[in-house]
C-alpha cells in the first residue's frame, strides 16, 4: 500500500525553489557583469574573471560538498549554502575594487553556491526517485528557467531604479530570509528518515534494478571514490562536464552582452535571456521524461543536435538580424541546452550509486566548475582579442557536441557492463 503523501515531492519543491534562486544569481551575473563594466571601467576580460574565480572555487569546493553531504546531510549543508551565498551577495555590494568583488563573490558566494548547487541537489534525489530519477532532476531544474525568466530581468529593472549595489543587498535578502529556514525546517537526507521508500512505493522489492535503454536506476553497488576514480565513465563525464561548463557560462555570462552588441537595449537584452529560462521551465523536464523513456543517449543526441543549431543562429545575429532569428535562437538554444542538468545528473545517479555518491557528484563536479571558470573568462577575452562574440559562440557550439560525445561513450560502456557474464 502506498503512503497517502510522498515526502518526496516537499524535497523536490525544495530543490526546485532552491533551483529558482541559485539560477537567477548566476544568470544575473551578465547584468551585474555590464554595470560593473561601466561603473570601473574594466576590460571585459577583467570583468568576466569575477564569475571566472568565482566558477574556481565552487569547482575545488565540490568534493568538501559532497562530503559533507555524506556525513552531514542536507538539513545542515543546504542552509549553510543558502546563508553563504545571501551573506557574500550583501558583501558584495560594499566592494569597489576587483579584489573586493574576488573575495564577496568569488569566495563566500561561491562557497554557498556549492554547498546549494548540482552537487547536493542530485545526489540527494537520487536518494528519494529510482525509477522517475531522470524526470524528477528535471523538474527541478525546472526552477533554472523559472530563476532566469524571473530574476534576470528584475535585476536590469532593479539596477536601472536602484543601482547595482542595492541591488545585491535585496537579493541576499532574498536567500537569507527565506531559503535559510525553509531548507533548515523542512529538508531530509533520504526516505527512510520518514518511514517510506523512493519514488513513494510501498515495499523496496517494487524498485526495478535494470530499467529499459541500459541505464542501471539502482545497480546495488556501492561504489567508492577509488572504485569510481578507475572507472571508464568517470574520466568520460569528467571531458563532458568540462566541455558542458564551458559552453554555458561562455553563454551565460556573455548572453545579454552579446545581445546589447548587436544592437538591443539592455533591458530588451535582459527579456530575451529571460525568454531563454522561460523555455527551459518546460524544457528541462521534458527532456528529464524523454530520457526516462527514450533512453539517456538518444535523448541527449537530440537536445545537443537542437542547441547547435541554436548556437550557429546567435553568431548569425548581426546589427541587422531580422527579430524572426532572435525568437528562433531563443527558441532553439532555450529548448536543447534544458538537457544537460537533468541527462548528467541522471547518468551520475544512475552509475555511481551507493553512500559515497554525494563525494563522487562532487569531485565529477570539479570539471564542470574549471569549464565554468574558462568559458565565463574566454568569452571575454576572445571579445577583446576579435571585438565580436561570434569566435567564443564557436567555441561554445563545439564543446556542446564534445559533451554529447561523453555521454555516448558512458552509455556505451553502461551496456557492455550488463551483457557480461556474471
């Protein structure tokens, strides 16, 4: 008999309110990014290594997150993030210089941004969705559109009426007053601390080990780090994460910039980056339901094949872009980059399961945080090198096919695993 009400869905609105708030600062940035410009008069280099150390410390702070998820649990780290990226937002708006804004954002934002990031959040709902787990990231990452669509034109409109420092304070209020006690009250490590089981069944026996299309929903090994760290699909989506991270915060945090290059006022740009979050609200758990169904490789081949096409329409965007190419970009890149979270945090789950699987997200969490670091900065310098976004967007198109690869080979080697003879 199954239980009247799943916990599990309070934790997956937990994770997508979370997932609401920490995509909107990091999408914000790109707005931030040009007040900054214009206010100290930095290169776009200079400017861009702010998300460049910030993306460096989340990346070398994920494995410390993943172990304290492990031993911790959620109900203490996810506060402890939320109260870190709030305070180090407020800290923020006092800085005037590169330095100051190294240590507010880079560091203590950064910090928090780990301990209430991918890392935390996948792991703990591969504790609570076996079957539904591709679908259930997604609908947590739903709240990555949501964030975008809502919070990064209200922070143009804030800036614009306000100025970029109150701008921080208001929204480190944001994460200090309501995610700090929402998560501290209400977050829990996994179902048995509940009395129930994943996906809300009542007898663990109803779990299927090997779901269709070869990915293993619960394999029954536990794997370690050392066991994960020799393994063919650590170093495959180790390379898929690299390449993911630096193509979405190339585009993320050069977006809006790109926009206002080729023409478009800085609020008009701030709506079209926000029509992208829009569409990744539907997207994310479109492709999250297609990948339990179709199967990870396939679905992922398709998103990547999706957001190429998207790519190559944003570096045809010229001073004389038709609007029609605009919405189609939008539309396109909006669509296929929704599947990376949901279609790499499944495959994550789906492999490397076990009670080291929040320390195994975060050292795979590393790359993704480098590539970060490395497309925020290279959109900027590419720019100052060529004074035009088109090489970075390039560069971008590239590393997205270069992530489908990974996740090709890692199914690959998923399939050859379950024909050997036992």
């Amino acid at each position: 008999m199954r239980p009247k009400f799943f916990y599990g869905y309070v934790i997956l609105a937990l994770c997508f309110i979370n997932m609401v708030v920490m995509r909107g600062v990091n999408g914000a940035f790109g707005v931030y990014y040009l007040a900054l410009l214009e206010e100290f008069s930095w290169s776009r280099s200079d400017g861009a290594s702010v998300a460049s150390i910030n993306f460096l410390v989340y990346a070398f702070a994920s494995p410390l997150v993943g172990l304290a998820f492990d031993r911790l649990g959620p109900r203490l780290l996810m506060p402890l993030g939320a109260l870190l990226v709030g305070g180090g937002l407020v800290l923020s708006s006092f800085a005037g210089s590169l330095v100051g804004l190294y240590v507010s954002y880079g560091l203590i934002t950064a910090l928090g941004q780990g301990a209430l990031g991918f890392v935390g959040h996948n792991a703990l709902i591969s504790f609570w969705f076996v079957r539904r787990r591709a679908t259930a990231i997604g609908i947590a990452s739903m709240g990555q559109g949501l964030g975008a669509l809502v919070m990064v034109p209200l922070t143009q409109i804030l800036i614009s009426q306000f100025g970029w420092r109150w701008t921080f304070i208001f929204t480190g209020s944001l994460l200090l007053f309501i995610l700090v006690p929402a998560n501290a009250l209400l977050q829990r490590r996994s179902p048995q601390e509940v009395g129930q089981f994943p996906d809300g069944d009542a007898d663990p026996s109803n779990q299927n080990p090997v779901p269709r299309h070869g990915h293993k929903g619960n394999s029954g090994h536990d794997w370690t780090l050392a066991e994960a760290v020799r393994s063919y699909p650590f170093w495959s989506i180790t390379v898929g994460h690299l390449a993911l991270g630096t193509a979405l915060f190339m585009i993320n945090t050069h977006a809006i910039a790109h926009f206002v290059a080729v023409g478009y006022e800085k609020l008009a740009a701030s709506f079209y980056f926000g029509f992208i979050g829009f569409i990744r609200i539907g997207a994310t758990i479109l492709w999250g339901s297609v990948s339990d169904r179709l199967g990870r490789s396939k679905a992922y081949g398709v998103a990547v094949l999706v957001t190429v096409l998207g790519i190559a329409c944003m570096i045809a965007m010229t001073f004389s872009a038709p609007l029609w190419l605009v919405y189609l970009t939008i539309a396109l890149y909006g669509v296929g980059h929704s599947a990376g979270n949901p279609t790499y945090g499944a495959v994550i789950g789906d492999i490397f399961s076990g009670r080291k699987i929040g320390l195994i997200f975060g050292y795979l969490e590393i790359s993704f945080g480098l590539g970060s670091a490395l497309g925020a900065w290279l959109g900027g310098y590419l720019f100052d090198l060529t004074g035009s976004y088109a090489s970075p967007l390039a560069v971008s198109l590239l590393c997205y096919l270069i992530s489908g690869l990974a996740i090709h080979s890692c199914i690959k080697w998923q399939r050859r695993q379950l024909i050997k003879p036992i």
